[in-house]
C-alpha cells in the first residue's frame, strides 16, 4: 500500500513564485527517487479556528500564506530509501529554502481509506 509525507508550511507571500521554482526544482527529485506524485498547495481559504488552525501550527504571520503539500510514495520502504538518498544529494541543499523550514510540521502516514472517483 501507498505511503505519503505530508507537511504543512508558513510561506511569505511576497517569496511565492520562489517557492514554485524552488518545489519544481526540488520536487523532481522525490519523483527521480520513487515518488509518484508530489503536490503543493498554496493556501487559498485558511481559516481561523477556535482552537487551533492551520496558520496557528506554523506561527503564520500576517504576511505568510500556508502551504500544505504531500508527497505519494508506492510504500514505506521507497521513501525510506529515496530520504536517505536525499541526504548527500547536492540538489537538496544547493539553494537555501524559501521559508522557515523550523516552523514546517510533518509527519509520514500510512493511508486508511483510499476513494477515487
């Protein structure tokens, strides 16, 4: 079965066709690695909760979007793999990020329920 990363991010606006460029460009690499799909969404309607919100788990700031992206790996054991690829891959690390990656949230999930129109 399938396995995903999701993330959630805070972006500065102004730095949004950066973000683009800089996903294209390294979003090519979890695909070389196995990945079968790699998607990034720029926050279109992020509202504020009560209790707790989007915006909220990263400490968005008034002039951040929330971008929240996944990445489809066939199983556990591709992504594993490509990770550690990733590690010593020059492409990963040769431009800084163009945001806070200490305020991104992750985690790797395993998919419970699966419907596809």
């Amino acid at each position: 079965m399938s396995y995903i990363d999701g993330f959630v991010i805070a972006v500065p606006t102004a730095r949004r066709q950066e973000f683009i460029d800089h996903g294209e460009r390294v979003d090519r690499c979890f695909l070389e690695y196995g990945a079968t799909q790699v998607v990034e969404c720029w926050g279109h309607e992020v509202p504020a909760g009560t209790i707790t919100d989007f915006r909220r788990a990263v400490q968005a700031t008034d002039d951040e979007s929330v971008v929240f992206s996944w990445i489809v790996w066939p199983d556990k054991a591709t992504r594993d793999a490509a990770m550690e690829k990733m590690t010593s891959d020059p492409r990963m690390t040769a431009e800084p990020m163009p945001f806070d990656g200490k305020r991104m949230i992750m985690g790797g999930f395993e998919p419970v329920v699966d419907l596809r129109g």
